[in-house]
C-alpha cells in the first residue's frame, strides 16, 4: 500500500522538529563559545536563531554516507551561520578595523622592544593614546576576532582541533606539507606560551578544554565582559607576533 504523500511531509517536518530540540543544547554550547568575541550589547538569543537557521540546514544536507558523525558536521553549519549573520551587520567599519591593526602593531612593537608581554599601558603609552580609549578599540575588535586561531585550527573534515596540538595533516602528498603544518603548529604554539599568564589559561580554556564565556569566567572568577577583554587582548598579542615574524621571514 502506497504512503500518503502528505503524511509523509507531515512525518517529515515531525522528524526534523525533534532533531532541532534533540540538538538546540549543542546551538546554545556554540553560541556560549562564540560570546567570548562578541561585544557585550550582542544577545545571546539572536545568536542562537541564527544558530538554528545552521542546524537547519546540517539536517537538511548530512550525508550518513560520508562516514562523518552529524554533531561533527552539524558544528560546522551551525558556526557558520552564526558567524555569517554577525557579519551581515557589519559592525566594525573600515577605520575601525585600521585602529585595530594598528593596536595589534603597536603590541608587537613593545613587545619586541621590552623582551616580555606587554603592559596595556605600556601599548597606551606608545601609542599616546588614553587608556581607556585603547580598551575601546580592543572592545571594537572583539567581533573581527570570530575566527581567531579556529582558523589555524580546523581539520580537512571540520574536527576540532587544539591550536596547541601538533598535529599532522594525513591528507599530506609530500614531506614538505607535514613540516610546514607543524612549524606552523609550533610557532603558534611558542607565541601562546609567551603570553602572560591569565590569557595563557584563557586560550587553553577556551581552545583546549573548549570551555564557554560563562564557564571560563567562573573558573577565573572574573567577569565575562573582563575575560573578553583578555581574550581579545591575547588574540592581537598572537597576530601581532605572527605577522611580525612573518615580515621578518621575508
């Protein structure tokens, strides 16, 4: 006996209902991760409807075949339409972003200089520019540093994978491909090592231990806007000296 076409949708649209409430608690966890970069004015529920739009679609396309389990994938998408729906907001113009790479310089700069991670007020100072003005421009960075070290981070198949992880790419054809992955490894690895204390555990929280804003904060016993300020304050420290030592490469 045939099945009724429309019992079926009906039956499909209950079945992806009760994948989107099966999953939400993973929608929640990204978007709890996510917040470490995002200004304070940003609300979490927006974050999780773009999240959801992700989840959405990871079960509308998700291949069983591919051999690649769903939450694996269904991270990817739901990242990225959360990213994506950041983006579209465009909240960071284009001046912005060049104060921000000139605060990312300047870090480089006195660091280099001094031999040791930089004071803010030593950057304030090099910059002559007020102190509060500079926690400004690191506030306003916050929304460019989405991708952060994910973006050294991610595997050919979207694991997850610790930016202080040596890890070798399998995939590799040539002996050359390997060594430069892990000198790439090694040198971000070096740069976190070098970063004063406090930003030092809150990257191996967030990257490692893949902890959220919230839980970062109550293991630290700070508050979540100050250790999205460290967070930011480390990610322009590593930029900073990566791009630096880049220049110096070539």
């Amino acid at each position: 006996m045939a099945t009724n076409p429309y019992e079926a949708v009906a039956n499909r649209g209950s079945w992806k209902s009760e994948q989107v409430e099966k999953y939400l608690p993973l929608v929640k966890r990204i978007a709890g991760r996510l917040a470490i970069s995002l200004p304070q004015h940003v609300d979490e529920e927006d974050l999780m409807g773009y999240g959801v739009f992700g989840l959405l679609d990871a079960i509308e396309r998700f291949d069983y075949a591919r051999g690649v389990k769903f939450e694996t994938y269904a991270t990817l998408r739901i990242r990225g339409a959360m990213i994506d729906g950041l983006r579209t907001m465009d909240w960071v113009p284009h001046s912005a972003r060049q104060k921000v790479k000139h605060v990312q310089e300047a870090f480089a700069q006195v660091e280099a200089a001094q031999g040791r991670p930089a004071e803010i007020e030593e950057v304030a100072a090099y910059l002559e520019m007020d102190i509060r003005e500079l926690e400004g421009v690191i506030q306003q960075g916050q929304i460019m540093n989405l991708t952060s070290l994910d973006e050294l981070a991610a595997g050919d198949e979207g694991e997850s994978l610790s930016p202080l992880g040596m890890i070798k790419d399998p995939q590799a054809q040539e002996a050359y491909q390997e060594i430069e992955i892990e000198e790439r490894h090694r040198i971000l690895a070096d740069a976190v090592e070098k970063l004063p204390e406090k930003e030092k555990l809150i990257i191996a929280l967030y990257y490692q231990e893949e902890l959220t804003l919230k839980e970062i904060a109550a293991v630290m016993k700070l508050s979540e806007s100050r250790i999205s300020q460290l967070h930011s304050q480390a990610i322009l420290r590593l930029r900073g000296r990566l791009s630096r030592q880049k220049r110096n490469l070539f």
